[in-house]
C-alpha cells in the first residue's frame, strides 16, 4: 500500500513537470531468456510510437539484430504504430505508471 502510494506522489509529480510525457516501468517476462535491463524506469515523449520504444529496450539490453523482443502491456501486444501516450492513456496503472513486459517469446509466459 505504502510502496503504491509513493509510486502514485512520484507519478503524480513527474506528470506535472513533464507533461508531454509518458512514466513507463519495464521489466523483464519471468521466464524469458533475453537479457536483463539496466533502467527500468523511462521517461519517454508521449509522441514516441511503440516500435521506437522497443528500440529503445533493445539497445538498453545489448540484443543481438537477429534476436526478435515482445513489449506487451498487461499480457497483450500493442501495436508498432501506436503512440505511446495512447498506450499510457489507455492501460495506465492506478499508480500513474505505463508497466510493460519485454520477452525473447510472442506469447507472454511462455518457456
């Protein structure tokens, strides 16, 4: 409860500051074998399409070019083309944070 409450004042307060953009937390699927990220947490432009974001997780995990990557948001895959504001606006947490989920895998939680 406390640890929702702080993410929800900090949200909150980057929103404020920056808001043309976007809160996102990243992590990694539970059983997936791609490496695991540096930053979980990104401070991205609502403009950014999804696709750009995958990039972005891409070169944070140092993913070979020939390794495919998944972002899904609460188990499903958003579209390349989407606006990541729209995303945000759409599956935002209760918190004020956008979660997504990288896997080596196209169905999320699969070994």
């Amino acid at each position: 409860m406390c640890y929702s409450y702080t993410r929800q004042k900090e949200s909150s307060r980057i929103r404020e500051k920056y808001p043309d953009r976007v809160p996102v937390i990243v992590e990694k699927a539970g059983k997936s074998d791609v490496p695991d990220i540096d930053k979980k947490k990104y401070l991205v432009p609502g403009d950014l399409i999804v696709g750009q974001f995958v990039y972005v997780v891409r070169k944070r995990i140092k993913l070979s070019p020939e390794k495919a990557i998944f972002i899904f948001v609460k188990n499903t895959l958003p579209p390349n083309a989407s606006l990541m504001s729209a995303i945000y606006e759409e599956h935002k947490d209760e918190d004020g944070f956008l979660y997504m989920t990288y896997s080596g895998e196209s169905t999320f939680g699969s070994a």
